[in-house]
C-alpha cells in the first residue's frame, strides 16, 4: 500500500479500542501496539512526521499495510497485545530479552544432580524451587548451597571425570568437597544434595540438628578437624536460610519499578522489597525505545510480570500510565488475589521509586560510553535530517554586528557532536554598506569553501552537514553560495529559536521546520552547538570593537604609525592612560617628537601655553 492508502485507511478506523498489527512487504509483523481509540492513534503514524522520533520514522517507512482487531475494553486491548507481542517479538517493539521476572532454581536429574537458574519451570524430570525475588539474589542462593555443603561448581561430568585430573582450586579453597578424587565416599553426594533440598523447603531445623548429630559424634571420637568441618557447615547452612528467606519473601510485598532513558541505552529495573527492606534487584538494559516514557514503562511492566505464578502485593510505578487499572485486573486475575498498581506522588513509596530510577541511571551510566552517546546522537540527528549517513563533521555559522560596522561571522567545528576548536574560524565581513544578515551569510559560506577550492590547509575538511544560526532565509542564502560553487550536495539547515532564546527546530531552506524536542538529548546537543557558535562570535565582534575604539583616537594624529601605537597601548594599556600620560612618560616609551605630538593632540592648551612661553 502507498503512503496515502496507509493514511486513508487508518483515517476510516473505528474510534472503539484495540490492538494494530504493522507488517511489512514480507508479511513481518514489525510492531505492535493497543489503543483506546483505533483512528486517532494509528492516524499519527501517517501524519507530520516532524514530531516523530527517528525510530518511528524509520518503523513507519517500512510498513506495508496493518491489521486492526477492534476488542470491547482497554483491559481486553492490555492481554491482546502482551500475548501478540510475546508471540511476534516485533522488532520495533521493546522487549525483555529473556521475560525476565522470577526465576526458579532447578535441580537436574540423574545420579550426580546440579543446581541452575531456570525462568520457568518445565516437565523435564528436573526439580525446581521457587519462584525467588531475582535473578542475582537466586544465583547468590545456589552459590551459597554449593558452599555451604561443599558441592561442586566446576565443569567437570560425573562419574566420568573421577580421577582423571587432580581437584581443582576450590577443593584446595575447601569450598568442594572434591567428588572428582578416586578416594572420595561418592555417597556423601547424595547426603549432600538431600539436605540442600531440605533447606530449599523450609526444613532448616532437620539439616542442622542432623549436622549437629555427626559434629558432636566426630567430637566424642576424638576427630577434632571433622568436628569444625561441620560447626562451620551449620554456620554456613543459618545464613543461608536467612538469606533464602529474605529473597523468596520479596515476593509477598512490595515490588517497586524504576526506568531511565539515555542516550544510547534505557534500562528497566524492579527492586523487591520485603518488610520494608530491599531484597533483591533485577533489571535490563535495552535499546532507546520509540515510544514515550509512560507506553514503555506499561509495555515493559506488562511483559514482567504477564504469566508469574507468583506476584507481590504492591508494584509501585515511575509514572502514570493509562493502563494503570487495567494491569492491575490482569495481573490480580493471573494470581487469584488483589495485587495493586499505584504510582506515588510523595512520602516514603515516592522515595523508593526515586531510588529505583536512580539504580536505572546508574546501569545505563556504566554501560554507555561518551562515544556511545555522542555516536547515538548524530545518528539520531542523520535520521532525522534523511541523511543518508550520519554527519561526522558538523559546521556552524553565526553573524555579529552593530548596525553595519565591525559586522563579524564565526564557523565552529563539531567532530562526532565534540568541539574542534582547532578549526574554529573568524571572518570579517567586505563590503557590507549596511547590515544585512542574508547577504552576510553568503558572502562568509563562499569565502569558507572558496578556500576549500583553492587547498587551503586551514580550510581543508569538508562538512557533512552546516548549521546556521537562523531560519530559511540565511538557509537559502548558503545554499546559493554551495550551488554557485558546486558544493550543492552540502546539506544545510537553520537553528531556529524560541521567545526563551532556546533551540526549538531546525529548519530547510523551503520552509520546512523538523522538531527535535521528542528527544531532549539530540536537543541539548543542538543547543550547546548554538550556542558554543554565538559565543565564539560574539567574543570576536567585542575584540574588534575594541580594537576599533582603542585605534580611532591615536590613528588621528599625525606621526603616530601602527608600530608607535601599538608600543603605546602595549605600555599604557588603554587609550585613556595614554591620554592622562605626562609628557615626560611618554618621551620614557616613543621618541621625543612622537611624544610631543600625542601629548600636543590630548592637551592642545599646554602645548599652546608652552609654545608662546618659548617665544
């Protein structure tokens, strides 16, 4: 379908809720997404993309036609478009990689049986326990249950690899009881197991008193270093129950949800807390995802928690989402009891969401780059500009003038969104009769690449992309210049601002302005370019209005050269001390006749007193 027939047909959607399905050429389910009302929200994908962020952009060139289904309620929306997007893994949809959420812990079968995580439990003869809080606290619990009973956690395949090497470390650490030894009772492996599953079920008291039992027998006996083999195993085998305890009971309280949005990355994070303490952390990092803040945190808490056997009493959120009440049925249907979804404004629950969004950050602070960030964001300004590469060197240019004197141009260099401030460039302008921003821009845009032409060294990179400091009017004055040159290609857009004298859009030469607001990075990074650019042109019209002040008095009097002008100012340091100057300290830094004729200019009455005294 063209464009158009895409518009057409989802301007005749019905306003009822839910769930469209885009496709492409292929037939690909490439998103899908649920609405309250079909027309208006399917209707935006086909309308002014200027509003757009460079990902929806990208998901909407691609569509080839979509599907609708038309459900009763927002709730029936909510399932629909879990289970579609669970089933498709739409690759313009945000997904969890794994649906992460609570995991099991899963004992194998077979005669030497091991521990791992597992994400559900499966009818596989395997045992599982759970489900616990998160994933990093449950994989604390099965590396504890090794230790603490001395099973093994190498690679090594039992029987096969009994006595074919020598036990490795962690027999020599004594956190292995080393089952890979020929000389080793392989039955206490059995022991050892039976009683790591005791303590998965809560039978703590049976494994200690029978520990307790074999310790105060090997005392009797006289074998002291058994005896404190199994004092510190019963040490071991307490905290880890309390430990176990405190991780699976995350899950009969609070659950608090934490999202950050970077540049580059965006994670999700869920804090379990249990009695008002925190338990257990999970989250993931994900891509920059296309939608705002409040449809992600709903996609991705939907995904989290759609299918668990087992739920908390409270999730807290980060925001408000429209589908605040319509999760909450859901998920209070999946486990039989109420579970509530509230976001918090104030007070203690407010605190714990600003904490959990805090450790979201965090994440996405340690695993994103500067070179990331940047990278991330002239690829997002490339897409959103239909560059078909992203821009590596940006030039940006500005005017500066007071009426038609001392009129100034300044071009700054960006390198991958950094300054380059070794190719920062000044221009004076020529010929200007009067001020006239337009014509001032073209003359500076063809000087620049006239050089370039011409080899110069000092002009030789080449830009992928010009900003200019104003509308479609200074646009269409550099594009003249590109074109009279043969640099067309050159693209070039105006920083347009707003009445808070903050980058608000960029516009083209015909008109067109392309919003980058939706994304508040690409935004800051365009405004620091702005405004690095108005500054180095500002610094340069004061240095000439300076210069120009400081040389209109001196450069009236005869016998006073660029060279005797400048040994004045160089020791008077202003125009003004060089005119309160004696004349004695004058005759102290030029030549006597040059003295006198600067002194004679700024005190002609002296000098016509001395003269008649000569007389």
């Amino acid at each position: 379908m063209t464009f158009e027939e895409l518009r057409d047909k989802a301007h005749a959607l019905p306003l009822k809720p839910g769930v469209y399905i885009m496709q492409n050429g292929a037939s690909e389910v490439i998103y899908v997404g649920k609405a309250k009302a079909l027309k208006n929200r399917v209707s935006q994908y086909f309308q002014d993309s200027a509003s757009h962020t460079e990902k929806t952009r990208a998901m909407v060139s691609q569509i080839d036609h979509f599907d609708v289904i038309v459900v009763q309620s927002e709730f029936e929306a909510l399932v629909l478009e879990c289970a579609l997007i669970k089933r498709h893994q739409p690759r313009y949809n945000i997904l969890l990689k794994d649906s992460k959420g609570y995991p099991y812990i899963r004992l194998s079968a077979g005669e030497y049986p091991r521990f791992s995580l597992s994400a559900k439990a499966e009818d596989d003869r395997a045992r599982y326990f759970g489900p616990y809080g998160g994933r990093f606290a449950s994989q604390g619990i099965i590396d504890a249950l090794r230790e603490a009973l001395r099973l093994p956690g190498c690679r090594r395949k039992f029987p096969r690899d009994i006595g074919k090497e020598r036990p490795c470390l962690n027999f020599h650490m004594g956190v292995c009881d080393g089952y890979c030894r020929e000389e080793m009772d392989q039955s206490q492996y059995g022991r050892s197991i039976d009683q790591a599953v005791r303590l998965l079920e809560g039978r703590l008291d049976e494994v200690v008193d029978e520990l307790t039992a074999e310790m105060e027998l090997a005392a009797e006996e006289l074998r002291f270093e058994k005896a404190a083999q199994l004092r510190d195993r019963i040490r071991s085998i307490q905290l880890l129950s309390k430990r176990q305890k405190a991780v699976a009971g995350s899950l009969a309280d609070t659950d608090v949800v934490g999202y950050h949005r970077g540049e580059a990355k965006s994670c999700f994070v869920v804090l379990h807390y249990m009695g008002g303490e925190l338990a257990a952390k999970d989250w993931e990092l994900l891509g920059v995802p296309m939608e705002d803040e409040q449809t992600t945190v709903s996609t991705l808490a939907a995904q989290y928690y759609g299918g668990r056997g087992q739920l908390p009493k409270h999730i807290l959120l980060p925001c408000d989402i429209d589908e605040q009440v319509e999760l909450a049925r859901m998920l209070t249907e999946a486990v039989g009891r109420k579970v509530e979804v509230l976001t918090p404004q104030r007070g203690a629950k407010m605190e714990l969401v600003r904490l959990a969004n805090e450790n979201a950050a965090e994440e996405v602070l340690r695993a994103t780059t500067a070179e990331e960030r940047r990278s991330k964001l002239t690829e997002a300004l490339g897409a959103l500009l239909g560059l078909s590469e992203p821009p590596h060197r940006i030039e940006a240019f500005d005017i500066s003038n007071t009426g038609s004197s001392d009129i100034v141009a300044s071009m700054t260099v960006h390198i991958d969104g950094r300054p380059l401030k070794r190719d920062y460039r000044h221009f004076k302008l020529k010929n200007m009769p009067h001020a006239d921003d337009y014509a001032s821009m073209e003359q500076v845009v063809e000087r620049r690449f006239r050089r370039y032409l011409d080899g110069d060294e000092k002009f030789a990179g080449r830009p992928d992309l010009l900003l200019i400091d104003g509308g479609a009017g200074q646009v269409r004055a550099a594009e003249a210049a590109l074109e009279r040159l043969g640099l067309g290609d050159i693209p070039a857009y105006g920083m347009v601002k707003d009445n808070r004298h903050r980058t608000r859009a960029l516009a083209a030469g015909d008109g067109r302005e392309i919003g980058i607001q939706a994304n508040q990075a690409l935004f800051a990074m365009v405004g620091r370019i702005q405004e690095e650019t108005h500054r180095f042109a500002i610094e340069f019209h004061r240095q000439q209005q300076a210069g120009h002040l400081k040389g209109s008095a001196l450069d009236e009097i005869s016998g006073v050269g660029p060279a005797r002008k400048t040994q004045l100012l160089k020791h008077f340091k202003s125009v003004k001390a060089v005119k309160v100057a004696s004349l004695e300290e004058l005759t102290a830094v030029v030549p006597k006749n040059t003295a006198q004729a600067v002194y004679a200019h700024f005190h002609p009455a002296q000098s016509q007193q001395g003269a008649e005294e000569t007389l």
